[in-house]
DNA sequence: ACCTGAACACCGTTCAAGT
DNA sequence: ACCTGAACACCGTTCAAGT
C-alpha cells in the first residue's frame, strides 16, 4: 500500500508478508526529478515516469494515489532540502526567515505553481513545511499575537508567497519577446501614470526580485495592525 | 480572424469581403460561461464547447487562438462586469478599493486560479484590468511614491491578490470532510503553537474573509516603507 | 502483496479539403 | 473568409488477471 509517511520500501526492516515490492517511493522521487531535469517538467506524465523506471504505468497505482499525489510528494522532497537554518531572535526577522525559506523551496520546484492550485495541498505537505508553518505562528504569538491573530499572519503571508511563486513561474516560461502590455500604446488622458512610468521601467521593476523587502513591508503592516 | 480588440462580429458594420461568419466571439463566451454555470468549469473544453454551439470542434480555433486565450477572454469578461465604482478621494483607500475589485472579480470566476498559473496572463488582460492597474499606480504616485516604488506596490499587491485566489479556490473544491491536518496529533514539543492552536480555530480563521484587513495591512507596510 | 497489458474515456491541436 | 471531419499524438485512470 501507500506509504504516506514517506518509508522506502527498500528497507531492510521486514515487512508485511507478501511478494517483496520491485519499486519504491524513492526511487519513483529520483525517476521523477531525472525526467524534470533532463525533459522539463510538463513532460512529467505517469506514463512517462513508468517508462522511465522500466515499470508499467498501472503499477505506479501502488505507490502513489494518482498524479496530485506525486506533486505533492515532490514538493515535499523540495522543502525536506531547503531546511530553516540560521534562525533569528528576533520574531519579526524569524517570521521573515521562514516565509523567504517557504519562497525559495517553491521557487526550486517550478511545477509547484501546479500544484499550488490544486485540491488539498495543505492537507498533505509534509514535516518540513509544518515546521515552517509553527516558527511563523511561535513568532508571531511571541511577538504578542492571539492564536486568532497568528493564524492570520500566517495565512496572509502564504497568500503573498503563493501569489509570488505563480507569477515568477509563469513569467519565466514567458518568451523573450514578451512584452507586458504596449503600456506606451494606452491614452494619456485615461492611463496618464502608465504611459508615464512606460515599458522600460515596467519590466525592470518586474524583472527584480523584491520578495523580501515586500516581505517585510507586510509583516511590519501586519504586527502594526494587530498589536497597534 | 480574430478580433483582439473584442469586436463582435455580429456587428451590421459592413466587414472585410468573404463568407460571413456565423459565430461571433460573443456567442463563444456566452456558451462558455453556460457550460461553466450548468455543468461545471471543469468541463469546459473545446470540444464540448464546440458541441454546445452546434458548431465544429475545429472551427473554434478560427475565433480563438488556442484554450488559454478562452480562458483569458472569459476573465476578461468577468472583469468588465465588476467595475470599480465609489472611487475614494484617499489615495490609501483608492488602493484598497481598486485591488478588492480586482480580487472580487476573480473570485466570481472560478477559473481564474488556473489561468493566472498559465504563460503570458497579464499580456492579454483588457482595458478593465489595465483601469484597475492604472488606479492603484496613480494612487501610490499622489501618495508619493516615485514610479519604481509605484509599481513595485502593485505588484506586491498584485501578488497577494494572485495567492488569496488560487488558494480560496482550492479550498472551495476541498470535500466537506476535509482536515488541514491532524493539528492534534503533532508532538507538543516541537509544535507547540500549532498543538494549541488546534484544527478548530485554524479552520474558523480559514473559512474567514479576512482579505481586505490583511489588504489593508499591506498598503500601509509599503506605503510606510517607500515614504518613511 | 505486488505487478501487468488492454481498454476506457477522454483531451488539444493540425491538416487538407470543402463552400 | 469561413467552416469542416478525420487524424495525430497524447493523457489519467480502472479493471480483471497474472505471479
């Protein structure tokens, strides 16, 4: 059967009686992370993968519940590698610690936009994204938050983070000779600022990375708002 | 071809010489969006599209260049539905007015989540969305914000708004007997926050609208952060 | 307990041809 | 200029059967 807990069945440790399993979790993990690399991840298909690992395609059925759950498993091998290190005193820092460590361990798996935006994610990240989700609430109860409140930060800080990681996602796969929109192009009369700031400057702003200090700007807004 | 300018082609404007279409792009979205409303956005597919209009599956890619630009006609068209109306003299409160407006015709368009995870989202969006845009790079400019500052607060917002979507949209779908995960069962001492927290009050504070107020939080983060 | 091929029920998109 | 059916090249998933 499934194991959620993420045990390989290459084990020595003896299992439950029965025909020993030709395939484990983490092989079809390390078959997966070949294919992204090597083909690009939107030509990650179950099919594929059971190519790849020389199986037939219905016995990945044993190992994973269907593709969300191979996601999801992958998403979770991407956190487990990202580890929180270097942890701040100071909660309003370790907040924003843990929220950069969420952002990069997304941005490492760029299929995780997919994912994102799919059924019960949340319901079945794994260890490493839960601890990331209690240094933010312990910090922000530290800091002088309700339950209620803390909770809150969370939520809206994962909103920014998803939100940053679908964008970038979608904006690296973009061509290059994409261009936002002819923002020159608009009339002056009814878009004045837009035709002022230009194409330019648009897609410098945009081409910069400016989590972190957005970041900040919003745990400061946010902690401001519920302590005062 | 096609009309990016959303020109309808049942117009009585005489047209370029040639057969005469027989399906316009208006007609296209109208059954779009009753096949969203009857049956679920989940089945919106060419083909059944193409059946619903009693026309062949084909002849479709003479109206739109291919699913995406559908999908992006559809928002585009929820967008005009929701105009930003009660503009606030404040420029603060023009912010927070303009980006709930944007949030809020997304969220009428249970789609949306998945085309904002797809290429070149913000290239197509129609004069409605470009208002929007418009507005809160105007608003942030009479605060006094320089350009860069001014786009770099939409964006920011911008991605909040992107986030709140995708993950309100996956937790609508979510089944009714859904947990975000056994807060309960995690080991006091290395969770504490969440143990206490428990999956009561995480599940009320997540059920909760609280878009607006943590919006609000945001605006004066980076408003406090550009000017001091 | 684990693995399998065949089959089911679909997709989006391209192409050459018709009116 | 507009419309078309057939075909291409795939998908994820289920099922009954094998070892």
């Amino acid at each position: 059967m499934i194991e959620h807990d993420g045990t390989m069945t290459t084990s020595p440790t003896p299992r439950r009686a029965g025909r020993p399993p030709r395939t484990s979790r983490a092989q079809i993990v390390a078959a997966a992370r070949k294919i992204i690399d090597t083909e690009g991840w939107e030509k990650l298909t179950l099919r594929r993968l059971a190519a790849q690992l020389g199986i037939g395609t219905t016995t990945l059925y044993h190992h994973v519940r269907d593709r969300e759950d191979l996601l999801i498993l992958l998403i979770n091998d991407v956190v487990e590698q990202h580890p929180l290190s270097d942890v701040p005193t100071e909660p309003r820092d370790r907040i924003v610690a843990a929220a950069t460590t969420m952002r990069d361990a997304l941005a490492a798996a760029p299929w995780a936009a997919e994912v994102l935006a799919t059924d019960g994610f949340l319901a079945r990240v794994g260890p490493g994204a839960i601890t990331l989700v209690e240094t933010i609430v312990a910090a922000a109860t530290e800091y002088g938050c309700t339950h209620e409140q803390a909770v809150r930060v969370f939520r809206s800080l994962w909103y920014f983070t998803v939100g940053e990681i679908v964008v970038r996602t979608r904006t690296a796969r973009r061509p290059k000779d994409f261009r936002f929109a002819a923002l020159g192009d608009l009339d002056p009369a009814t878009h004045p600022q837009l035709v002022a700031i230009g194409d330019e400057l648009w897609q410098r702003v945009s081409a910069g990375d400016h989590y972190e200090e957005s970041l900040r700007a919003f745990v400061d807004g946010l902690l401001a708002q519920a302590i005062g």
